[in-house]
C-alpha cells in the first residue's frame, strides 16, 4: 500500500530521528555533529511534508541523540531547540513526542 493510500486511513503519521557519535552512517564526527544539531529541523521538515501532502497530524514516536561519546553538549543544545520551537512544531501538525533516555552513558 502506498504512503498516500495509507494516509487515507491513517489517525496520524510517525517519524522518528536518532543521532549519535557512534553513527557508522558519517564518516566524519563534524558530519555526525551537523546531523545531530540539525535533527529537530530535520524532523520539523518531515512534520511539514506530510502534515501539507496528507493532511493528517504526525507524532515523533523516536526521538533521540545521545550523549554519549562526550555529546553531553551536542544533546543539551538539540533538547534545548526542540524546546524552544514548540510552536513551530505544533504550526506543523506535531500532536506528540518521545525521545529516548535523557543520559545514556555507561558512566552516568
């Protein structure tokens, strides 16, 4: 079935959006940073598309980046975006959000 059919049928769509410094996906860790601070942006866009193509609200079922690798920065900063833009994300159809474990660190 395709997306637009499901859509039809559908309460609402998900997405999700992880980053980490153990992403095999980048080959550079300032790569893997720019992920990792663009990842609300990102998934806002997603929200965007769908939201205008299929009219139908999205939820963040998996919303994660983590801290460990010495990324307690990078996570600090992305949960602060993602914060402060919650009006953008409800402008873009957003009805809910879970992200994974706040500290995820072995050393925590």
């Amino acid at each position: 079935i395709s997306l637009g059919r499901g859509a039809m049928h559908a309460d609402c769509a998900s997405t999700m959006k992880m980053a980490a410094s153990t992403d095999t996906t980048e080959w550079s860790d300032s790569r893997r940073e720019a992920k990792a601070r663009n990842a609300v942006s990102d998934a806002i866009r997603f929200s965007h598309f769908m939201r205008r193509n299929f009219m139908i609200p999205v939820r963040w079922d998996f919303f994660w980046v983590s801290e460990y690798g010495g990324w307690e920065d990078i996570q600090k900063d992305v949960m602060t975006d993602l914060c402060s833009r919650i009006s953008e994300l409800q402008d873009n159809g957003v009805i809910g959000i879970a992200w994974m474990a706040y500290q995820d660190s072995r050393d925590q």
